[in-house]
C-alpha cells in the first residue's frame, strides 16, 4: 500500500526522521472477542508516546514511526480498530447483536 496521507506529500519527506523499524509488538486483548495489533519503536529508556491512527480505516503506515524523535520517545503505535474492514484486529470488528 502506498502512503497518501499528508507525510507523503511532495515536500514534507525532508521534514520526518530517518526510517525505523518496530522492535517489539504484539497484540493486545480489547475485550473477550478482539484483539489490536500494537508495535515500539524508538528509544526504550524514551518518552512514552502513544500514536493513535486518524479515523476510520486510517491506521497506522510505517512512515508514522517517522514523525517523532526516536532518539527522545518511545512510540507505541496502534492498528485500524474501528471498522469493519480492519486487517489487524482479529476477528474483524464487529458489534453483537
């Protein structure tokens, strides 16, 4: 999938930190049903910061590891959990009936 949210756009590469790859993640229990896939990045001794995605069907991209100082925070970013579609909530969001 190719980003097209505003960090992507033509002039603003110049302005995220480098790359960065999670090193833990997992997944966490919502309720008895679903659980959301989380991942860390950055420095483990950092400021913890929590990255929530933008809305419905938005989720969280690789490059959003980018926006923050990983030398300073402790990202923790989270997955699409709120609609029906998500990839990383199991099983898929639904509300009973």
């Amino acid at each position: 999938m190719t980003p097209t949210d505003a960090a992507r756009r033509a002039g603003n590469e110049a302005t995220l930190h480098p790359e960065i790859e999670p090193y833990a993640s997992g997944r966490i229990a919502l309720d008895a049903l679903h659980t959301m896939h989380w991942e860390t990045s950055g420095n483990p001794a950092g400021v913890p910061l929590v990255f929530l995605h933008g809305g419905p069907g938005g989720g969280c991209l690789p490059h959003h590891r980018r926006f923050y100082d990983p030398d300073f925070f402790r990202t923790v970013n989270d997955a699409d959990v709120d609609v029906p579609t998500a990839v990383a909530l199991s099983p898929p969001a639904v509300v009973p009936r």
